[in-house]
C-alpha cells in the first residue's frame, strides 16, 4: 500500500509499500507540477555555472536519463549587482533561473546557496551571513540576500542555510553556534517565504528543504524539535550533509523526502546512505572519475558473470593505461550508452593523450549511466525485498575503492586558487604549464626582433657577425 505525503506547492512524495521513518531504504516518487516525476533512490547531478561539466546541452537531453540538477548559487555572483542571472527575462510562471542556464522545462532545479562540495572559506559565517567562494574572491551571503533569491530566480528545490565548518572540527562551543544559527536562518528564511504576512501572490513556489546538521541528534534537539512543530507544515523536505545524520530523523518528519548533500567515496558508501534511508544523492565521485579519465564499471545487483569471477573486480578503467592503446572493444561489455555504442577504449586512449576535450565528454556520459543503471537496480532490489543480500554480493564482488588516478584530467576550476597554507601546492595545479615553454618559443619565432640564443663567439662562427 503507498504512503503518500501532500506538501505545499503542488509538490507530492510518495513511498511505495511500508513507509519505514528512518534507517532503511525505501522506494518512493518525487512528483512536482511540470516536472519529470523522479523516482527514488535517485542521484542529483552536480552542475558548474548552471551546467553539468563537459556534455554539451543537446547531448544532456539525448543520451542522458538527467532530470534534476543542483546549483549553487555562488557560482553567479559577480561584483555587480544585480548579477546578470537576476535580469534574465522570462515569463511569470517560468524559473529566472532554468531559463539562464538552458534547462529543460522538466528538469528539476535545486539551488543551494553554495556549490557542492563547496570551497572552505577563511571569513567565518555569521548571525545573518555565510562565506562563499565566488568568481571574484570571497565574500559574505546575507542570509536575506539568499532568500531574495529563491524569490526572484523561482527554483523549484531551495535548499536551506546552514552554518557549516567546513575543513575542521567544530569545537563545542562552536556547533551550539552552529545550531542558534542555522535555527535563525530556517525561521526567518520560511517566514520570508510563506509567512502568514506575506501575500498569497508573492508566496514562493520553491520547495524549502530544512537542513539537518551534521552534529550529534542532542547537540540540535531543539532545532529538530521546531522542524517536527513550529515549521513542519511550511518545509517540503530535508537536506542532509552526512548519512549518520539520517538517523536523527523524527518518527514525525519520516515522511519527507531527504537530500544527502555528502561525498561518498565509492560506491558502496552509496549504497549504505540509501540502506539507512537516503531518497536523493549527490555524487562527487562521478566527475572526479570522469576528469581523471576512469570509465565506472560496475552494476546492482551484481551479474552472474562477475561473481563467478572469484575475486574482487575494480569498480573503474583507467582509460590512460598503454594496454589500451590498441583495444577496440568497448569501454564496458554489454553497456548501451552512447560512448560505449559508438566507441572504444583505443579512441579514448588516444583522446585522453592528445587532451581532446571529447574524452571527458564521453566518459561523463557512460559514467551517468553507469549509475544511473546502478541506482535503478537498487530501486528493483527494494521492492523485491532483496537489497540487503544484494549489497553483501556487491560489496564482495568489488573492490572497495575507486582506482587512483594516474593521468592529468582537464583544467579544474579553481586553479588558480592560492595554497591553503605556507610551503603548500597551489589547491589544483595547472594541468596545461608544460605548454608555457612551446608558447614562449613559438612567439619568439615570430617576433621581427631577432633573438639569438648564443653568444657573440657563436654568431661569429656562424657568419652573422665579425668580433672588433
């Protein structure tokens, strides 16, 4: 028998068989009004400016399944204000937001107030404020300022403020900080939005999810307790920044879907964040295998084929490897995704040689697939009753951990990041300095001012010049 949950704003999610509040995995359907019903376990792609990192638009809509897309907020604020994003013209009942990042009418946008995972900051957050990381160094977000956005760009997901430490333990004093704060964002945030004072044709349409902290359940008691009474019929969801959090869910908010805002290192961390009831996912491991030029191979429930194997599988092909210089089977046996139909592990060797920006537009392509393909056998895993013997199959049948990079991926952003301490590397490298050198050589060679790179001795004995 389904479980269905009616939220504000033509918004529904639904469990399909026994709604368990907390620690177990669950089938369900997120439903908003002209949106792609998603169905979950799903994964939420991470998107840089708007756009998911190397596949082009048209492609996203070919040959991906991609109807969701987390934003973060940071990525557009410049020194001007407004911002060109906020000036982007569009009808009354269209998103700011979707139209200026060219998604499709259907796709479900998510916007966060920074990028995921996000860039630790050395301003601290404050009462009314958040430190980002933007295009033109760091700054502080109002808290107001992030509200007015929701309100103007009209996403169809917002995720709440939280105040975060981000790259360290937050002391105790700090994290009773952290709890007063975030409380005060998410009260002054939902009255902003759907205040009883606020008129009904200025109420926001976005779908507010309420951060969980990732602290311990009594170091924010009175902070969930508020989400179960003072705000639950104003909050449409959850956002969460680790899994463990999942557990400090109350009986009372069980019913409401839960974004996992964490970074799981492998897949099979994925798996545990859905065994203890996560409904939407990010995966930053996806595009940093993609960068490095690993093809993901691996599926749930695991095939007959790999089992009999005898021996963990690697969850990846590191496509760099000489071996594959002159393979021309595919990247994955029996995959139907477009890389994979039209391609060879040969092509991407030599594409990821020649840095041919093609590589990692193709390999992010199969890797979304091949998730995409993993989580919709864990959704049949489900209903079947299967899931938990499933995963001990998988988590026998694989490795536990991604393979290490051993190529140089595409220019990161961020690059020009200063290091995080003295005598520290920058925080990412440019990839392209080797180049520098070539480039000197070559403007030389074309400059009509002559640049011997001998001495006078040498230009004599080459009949350029006579010593006086």
């Amino acid at each position: 028998m389904d479980s269905e949950l009616s939220l504000p704003h033509e918004m529904t999610f639904s469990t399909l068989g026994s709604a368990a509040p907390v620690l177990a995995p669950r089938v369900g359907k997120l439903a908003l009004a002209g949106r792609q019903t998603i169905s979950t376990p799903a994964h939420v792609p991470l998107t840089s400016r708007g756009a998911v990192p190397h596949i082009s638009h048209d492609m996203v809509r070919k040959e991906t399944a991609i109807n969701s897309l987390y934003i973060g907020l940071e990525d557009f604020i410049e020194r001007k204000h407004p911002a060109p994003l906020y000036n982007f013209p569009a009808a009354v009942h269209e998103s700011p937001l979707g139209k200026f990042i060219c998604a499709q009418d259907d796709t479900t946008t998510v916007l966060g107030a920074r990028r995921f995972p996000a860039i630790p900051c050395p301003p601290n957050n404050t009462e009314t404020s958040i430190a980002i990381s933007t295009s033109v160094g760091f700054r502080q977000l109002e808290a107001h300022r992030y509200v007015e956005a929701v309100q103007k760009l009209k996403p169809d997901i917002a995720v709440g403020l939280a105040d975060l430490v981000l790259g360290r333990e937050p002391g105790l004093k700090r994290r009773e900080k952290m709890v007063d704060r975030t409380h005060a964002y998410t009260r002054d945030a939902l009255e902003q939005l759907y205040g009883k004072s606020v008129a009904d044709e200025q109420r926001s349409q976005a779908k507010y999810f309420a951060p969980v902290l990732p602290l311990d359940n009594a170091q924010q008691t009175l902070y969930l307790h508020d989400l179960e009474g003072e705000f639950r019929d104003r909050i449409s969801g959850l956002a969460l920044y680790e899994s463990a959090s999942l557990s400090h869910i109350p009986k009372s908010l069980g019913s409401l879907p839960r974004l996992l805002l964490s970074e799981p290192s492998s897949p099979h961390e994925v798996l545990r964040g859905i065994a203890l009831g996560a409904d939407l996912l990010t995966v930053p491991f996806l595009q940093a295998c993609s960068d490095a030029g690993i093809a993901l191979d691996f599926a749930f429930p695991v095939p007959a084929t790999v089992q009999n194997r005898g021996e963990p599988q690697p969850l990846g092909i590191d496509l760099w490897s000489s071996e594959y210089a002159k393979d021309s089977s595919p990247l994955v046996e029996a995959c139907e995704c477009y890389a994979c139909r039209k391609h060879h592990r040969a092509y991407f060797n030599h594409l990821l040689a020649a840095k041919e920006m093609a590589a990692w537009a193709l390999l992010q392509m199969h890797n979304h697939h091949v998730l995409d393909g993993l989580l919709a056998g864990v959704r049949e895993s489900i209903q079947r009753g299967t899931f938990d013997d499933d995963v001990q199959v998988f988590n026998r049948a694989y490795k536990p951990e991604l393979p290490d990079p051993t190529g140089d991926g595409p220019r990161l952003r961020g690059y020009q990041m200063p290091a995080a301490g003295p005598n520290q590397p920058r925080r990412m490298p440019k990839v392209y300095g080797r180049l520098d050198e070539v480039s000197q050589k070559f403007a030389e060679s074309q400059s009509s001012v002559a640049t011997p790179d001998t001495d006078a001795e040498g230009l004599e004995r080459h009949g350029f010049a006579e010593k006086i």
